[in-house]
C-alpha cells in the first residue's frame, strides 16, 4: 500500500519508476571515453560542484544544502580533503566554523569530469531535437524541485 497513491502506484509513477533506475544503469556512459583519469565518485562530483558555484562552505552548509547528517559531510569532504580537491580554510566573514574551498586540482576535476559527462549525454542525446531536449530538461527540472521540497 503506498499513502499517496491510496494504494495502487499510478502506471505513470511505475514508468518513470523504471526509466529512472534505467538512467542509473546507464549512467557510466557518461564517464567513458577518459582512461587517463578515474571518474570523480558521485559524492565528490556533487560537493565540488556545489562549492565551485557557491564558493567557501561550512561542512554544515553543506549538509543544510544536501539535506544531509552533518557526519555524513564530514566523511564526504574528508575523501576531498585527502585527495587535495578541497582544503580548509577561515571563514573568509570571520565566522567560527573553517569552510571547505575547491583546490585548482578540484577545479580542474571537476570540469573535467563536467566534461565528460556532457560528451557521453551529447552521444546518448544526438538526433534529439531541440524541443525534446527542452521539453526533458523542463521535465528533470521540474522533478529536482518537487524533490526538494
């Protein structure tokens, strides 16, 4: 029984159900085509980018952020930390917590790991025209935001 159904999942809901654990399968093909660099994990993709478009952030602004335990930050950034993608540093507005910035060698990761991925949904997208990219771009945007709330 699922509460927001009344019972029986919607055939829609079961559809994009499956088309969304299908995108999770297929989500490596992004990724190929670069073996002179181990793809970022998923985590650190998702932390670097955030800091690289928000610039210095607290492990609880983080966490805030991703609706996340503060501990499980902590663990995430930590990899960052270790790798040299990220480094602590004051607060830049004199605050107590230490905030977390991207190294250059996270931004170059991260970019082009960015870059990778593009290249692998250009392929899984060529021939698609412009209005059903829009249309899907439209749709996982508006999906993201009701996930968010």
């Amino acid at each position: 029984m699922t509460p927001a159904t009344g019972g029986k999942v919607r055939r829609e809901i079961a559809d994009i159900e499956r088309e969304l654990m299908l995108i999770g399968r297929y989500k490596e093909l992004a990724a190929a085509g670069r073996p002179d660099e181990r793809p970022l994990e998923r985590s650190s993709y998702i932390l670097l980018s955030r800091l690289e478009a928000e610039g210095p952030l607290s492990i609880g602004q983080l966490a805030r952020a991703f609706g996340l335990d503060t501990s499980t930050v902590n663990r995430q950034t930590a990899v960052l930390l270790r790798a040299g993608l990220a480094e602590r540093i004051p607060d830049p507005e004199g605050g107590m917590a230490r905030k977390l910035r991207v190294t250059e060698e996270g931004l170059r990761r991260a970019r082009a790991e960015r870059e990778g991925r593009l290249r692998g949904l250009a392929k899984v997208l060529e021939g698609w025209t412009t209005e059903e990219l829009e249309s899907f771009a439209g749709g996982l945007a508006h999906f993201n935001a009701s996930m968010e709330r």
